[in-house]
C-alpha cells in the first residue's frame, strides 16, 4: 500500500538476504518469461520436424497465451490465500513438467501439452512482486519490483536468440531440457531462500468466477489471436468473441453478488487502480510491437528496399541490448519512484515509448539505429512497467496485493495479445509484390505499426496524467510525505505480523455489506484496509500485536472510530455500525400532527427513489441515499394537502420537516 505500510510490514531481512532473494525471484522471473517466445523463432521449422501444418504449429505459441491468462489470476487469488511462495512452487514444478513432456514425448501433441503447462508459470512474476512487498526492506521494495516487473520483457526480448542458438548447435528437444534443469534448481532455491508470507487471506475460493473468467478469456483471447487466420469475419471469430463477452456480462454481477469473489471488481474500480490496469493494457500492446516488428524488419530480404536480410539468430541477437536496456533502467525507475512518485514514472515511461516510437518511424537506414531505437523503446517499457505494482499495492489492501497485481499482469497480456493481432494484420495487408503471387510488408505497415504503438503509449501515459495524487501536499503536511501522499516510515520493522479478522454488523447483528475499514496506529499512519465482504467479513494485515485506530464507514451509516488491542490473529473482532443515515422528520397539517401522510422522495430528472408513511406522531425516515439534490414531497392522507421541498443530500442525516396547509395544493379533478 502506501511507504509507511511497506515498511511497517516487510519482514527484518538483512541486506544480504534481501538481495538474494531479490535475485531469485527475478531470475525466476526470467526464466518464466523466456517460455514465451523461446519457441517464435523456431516455428517456421516445426512443421517440417513435426509433419503438421504452419496453422498448426502456431497452437504451440497460442496454448501457452491461453493457459497463461486463465493462470494469472486464478494462482494470484490462491497466492493470497494459500501461501505465495507455495504457489511459487507449484508454478515453477508446472515448468518442469511440461518442458519434460515436451522433451520426452517429441511429437506434436506432448509438446502441445507441454507448452500449455508451461504457461501457468507466468502467474510468478505477480506473486514474486508481492512477495517483495511482505519480505523486503521499504527501501528496496521498489528497485526490487521494478527489475521484477522489467523481467517479463527482459525474457522475452532474451528468449529470441537463446532459443535460436541452442537449436541450431544442440536442436530443439535441448531447449525444453535446458528449462526444465534450471527449473529444478529454481524450485530447490525458492524452498532454501524465499521465506513463506504469513499475510493471506480467509474464505472459500470462487470456483464458479474462475471458470467463468477463464472461459470469457479464453474465447477473447482465441478470437484476436486466431482470427487474422479463421477470418475477422468468420462464423467461428464471431461465435468466439460471443462467447467472451456474454460469459464477462454474467462474470461481472455474479462477481458484484458473490461473498468472496475472484476478483474484487469494487476495488478494481478504484481510479488509481482502473487508470493503471487501463495503462497496462496500453503499454503492453506497445511492448510488444517493438518485439515482434524489430526482428521482421532486420530480416527483411533486401529487394524489399529497406531490408537488411538477417538471418533469425543474427536478428534474435540484435534484440539483446534491448533487453539489457530494461535491467540496466530498473533501478533508475526505482529511483524515479522515490524522487517524484510512481505516478509520474509511470508519465515517463509513456512518453519515452511514444517518442521512441516516433523515432523508430524516421531511423530505419541501419541495423544499429533499429537497434538503439529499439533499446530506446525497451528503456521506456521499463520505465513504465516498474511504476504499476508500486500504484497497484498503494491502492488496494495487503492481502489482496498479488491477486491485484496478478489482474494487471493480465490485462498487460491482454495488451500483447492484441498487439499480435494487429501487428500480423498490418504486415499482411500492406505488401509490395516480390514475385509471382507473392509480396513483402512494405515500409509503410511497419510505420504505421510505429505511429500506432506511439499513440498507445500517449493513451497510457494519459491515463496515467489522471491518477489522483493522493494525501497532504509536502508543504503543508505536519510530518515528511512521499509523492505519493503517505508518510515516511522511520525504520523498518517487525517480525510479528499478523493478519486479524473481524465482522461489520449493525445493531441487530445482521451484517452490513461493503463496508470500509482502514486501520491506522496511534499516530494516525495509515497501516491497511479492507472491504467487508456480503457477509461483513473482512481482514486486516497488521505490522505486530497492539492497539490501533479503527474506521469503519459505510454507505447509509455513520462512521465510527475506535481503538481495538490486537493480541493475536486467532481473534475475531466485531463492529458495530449502530446510527443508520436518513432523512427524517415531522409533517403536520396547519400545526397539527398527523398520521398516515405520504413522503415520497424523488429525483429532479423524475426517477423514483423511495416513499414511506408518517407514524401517529407525523414522523417519517427514508434511508439516506447518494449525495445529490432531491425532491421530497408530503401528501395528506386525505389527498387535500401536499407539499414539496428541494434538498440537498450529502453524507449525513438530513432533518426536513413539513407543515402543510391544508389548501396547499387542493385536489384537481380533470
């Protein structure tokens, strides 16, 4: 969440431990993203190795972006619940075994089966990041998750020359060899190394929202991925994209009416957390162009006129200082985020892609402008790529961080997905002929490939420009704040921290649903917060046992603070919300208190809100509804008498009382 939180609950680790750690995870990290495109460049030979089809072998790209989607957050809601570093391990043993099956089995179908497993380790990188924020010290938390997040680009951008240098000299089963060894000796590091995070979650799992998820993912996903080959048009793209968004129209009030949802959609829609997911997207649509346009264009034959005819491995090599570029620019992103805050990184890294990309439209006269270009871009994604974990924790409760940062994680997906999309259907539909029914991409696709990747990149750090700042400005506050808007923490921390439960019930033990509750020590620093779910229930990470402020707030209720001792996290603590919001008051009829007169409330624009009838004394509540301007009317309960007022709601009791004459407005017979 905020600094002060990040430190108040990162384990005592020691500067040697941390980095250790820290290298582990982003190795692991690595290795995980390497599975994405280690097998790109040898497509164009798998079907001959494999007697299939080209259509076919590209399955073997496809199986792994399915399987990776309906993993991320499905194993990053588990991470939150059963343990991160347990899911860490699971993920890395589904490496393993699928780089076995694919090894071992040498046909199409075991590597099919094999890639798929090996998609459902992407989920590491999220619930490394979130391991950071529990283990590490505040001070590197955000180096740390900055190289984390830059691994995903930095094994994409690597896995394209290392693949096509173990297949030319040891073919192609080595490749899937080579995974599974280093995966074996991740697994046995991760155990000895990676400590297990007490910070988890309660409740029963969604079963039903996973299946729905992954069913709307995959239907989406197979429909932009497949449909430049199936036809845009074609009955199956269509029925695909149906089925996706007709699966996501139910997944959305399902997850709203369920008690402990897959995803928490109300926090989702937090801005800072919206505005980042929606930059991620965007980003990563942008990444991934310079991936898959860079190599293409170096290996363009040179009849093309602005080829250069490289071989694969020589243009899988020309794609390494990209990826170095993102490693060597973590930390200066790091440092970005603690001099101007995550938001402004976030800025930054957007526009240094766009203008990288404009570059990239006018540097095309030689292979080391494409490369630096190319770098360039890289530099930016690693810019961007490091702010979102850090504006993803800040903004959603601890024990909900890797599921949140598994759904960012997602959406970038979602971004690379489309991007390859729309890359190939550029590249395909402006070509210069090069033979006999054949043609080349022309220049133009790939610039126009660029100007699209830059407006992206503008969108993103657009929607970045609209992330709320949050807390007091630096010159007014009474003790130091980051950019951010949260304070300093003094020193690091605890070795005690728990994670607590509690219910939010009114004065009838009912529970109130959606209810708010932020806890803060007794200096008034901000330490987590939590939604209660449907059933009140929520829970709260805490730094060590002891007393804290608690504010508990939800709508229609008044607020209520209190100090709870926290002994332990067995204990299960109750609030009471007891004052219910209303509007309220008296009506009588020429001073006269009266019974059974109609109080109807209503909107300016006409909608009906509620109605309610006064008692023998003339009173009348309504439950307060959302702040705004009301009508609100009185009618006698002879129907001789009626009176209406204009007011204005805001986020307490409203008294209105009414004294109608009897003449007021006398019935009308039409």
């Amino acid at each position: 969440m905020k600094d002060r939180l990040l430190a108040l609950h990162s384990s005592p680790t020691t500067r040697r431990s941390s980095r250790l750690i820290t290298a582990i995870l982003c190795l692991s990290g690595t290795v995980v993203a390497l599975q994405q495109t280690m097998v790109i460049p040898l497509l164009p030979d798998f079907p001959k190795i494999l007697g299939v089809s080209a259509d076919d072998a590209s399955w073997l790209v496809t199986v792994t972006l399915l399987t990776s989607a309906v993993a991320t957050p499905i194993v990053s809601r588990l991470a939150d619940m059963f343990g991160k570093r347990r899911m860490m391990l699971i993920s890395m043993t589904m490496i393993v075994v699928g780089s076995l099956v694919a090894a071992i089995g040498g046909n199409f179908v075991a590597l099919l089966i094999g890639r798929g497993l090996q998609g459902f380790a992407i989920s590491m990188i999220p619930v490394g990041i979130s391991i950071m924020r529990d283990e590490l010290p505040k001070e590197k938390v955000a180096s740390a998750t900055a190289l984390m997040s830059a691994t995903l680009g930095i094994g994409s951008a690597l896995g394209l020359p290392l693949s096509g240098l173990i297949f030319e000299h040891l073919g192609w089963p080595a490749i899937f060899w080579l995974s599974a060894i280093v995966g074996v000796l991740l697994i046995i590091a991760v155990a000895a190394v990676v400590p297990e995070s007490s910070v988890r979650t309660r409740g029963k799992f969604d079963f039903l929202g996973a299946v729905m998820l992954s069913t709307a993912l995959t239907a989406i996903l197979l429909a932009i991925s497949k449909g430049a080959r199936w036809g845009w048009t074609s009955e199956l793209t269509l029925l695909m994209f149906v089925i996706g968004i007709v699966t996501l129209a139910l997944w959305f009030p399902y997850e709203l009416r369920v008690t402990q949802p897959m995803v928490d959609l109300r926090t989702s829609a937090k801005r800072p957390v919206l505005l980042t997911n929606v930059a991620s997207i965007l980003v990563g649509f942008s990444m991934y162009a310079n991936n898959l346009s860079t190599t293409q264009q170096l290996q363009m034959p040179k009849i093309s006129g602005y080829g250069f005819e490289l071989g694969v491995m020589a243009a899988g090599l020309c794609m390494i200082p990209a990826g170095l570029a993102m490693v060597f620019f973590a930390p200066v992103s790091a440092n970005i985020t603690k001099r101007f805050g995550a938001k402004i990184t976030l800025i930054v890294g957007g526009t240094v892609l766009a203008l990288a990309y404009i570059a990239r439209v006018f540097l095309t006269g030689s292979i080391a402008l494409i490369i630096i270009s190319a770098a360039v871009v890289s530099i930016g994604t690693a810019i961007a790529y490091s702010a979102m974990p850090m504006l993803i924790m800040r903004s959603v409760p601890i024990t909900e961080t890797a599921s949140a940062n598994g759904l960012n994680s997602l959406l970038r997906s979602v971004g690379t997905s489309t991007s390859s999309a729309v890359v190939a259907a550029m590249l395909t539909s402006m070509v210069i002929p090069s033979g006999p029914g054949e043609g080349l991409p022309s220049i133009d696709a790939f610039k126009n490939i660029f100007w699209l990747a830059a407006l992206a990149a503008v969108a993103a750090a657009a929607a970045a420009a609209f992330i709320p700042r949050r807390g007091a400005k630096p010159e007014t506050a009474l003790r130091p704040v980051t950019p951010e808007g949260f304070e300093l923490p003094d020193a690091a921390v605890s070795e005690t921290e728990i994670v607590v439960a509690g219910r939010v019930v009114r004065a009838d033990s009912r529970p109130i649903r959606q209810a708010v509750v932020t806890v803060m020590d007794m200096e008034g620093r901000p330490i987590d917060w939590s939604r209660a779910d449907n059933e009140g229930n929520f829970s709260l990470a805490l730094p060590r046992p002891g007393r804290y402020l608690v504010v508990t707030s939800a709508d229609g209720w008044s607020p209520r603070s209190q100090v709870i001792a926290f002994d332990s996290a067995q204990s299960t603590h109750t609030v009471e919300l007891g004052d219910r919001l209303t509007i309220s008051g008296k009506v009588g009829v020429d001073g006269r208190t009266t019974s059974g007169t109609v109080v109807t409330l209503t909107k300016p624009t006409g909608e009906f809100v509620a109605s309610t009838v006064t008692d023998g004394t003339g009173h009348y509540g309504i439950a307060l509804p959302t702040s705004g301007r009301y009508i609100l009317t009185a009618l006698t309960e002879s129907g001789h008498g009626t009176l209406a007022r204009q007011i204005a709601v805001i986020a307490q009791s409203t008294v209105v009382d009414f004294d109608v004459p009897v003449d007021a407005e006398p019935l009308t017979t039409v």
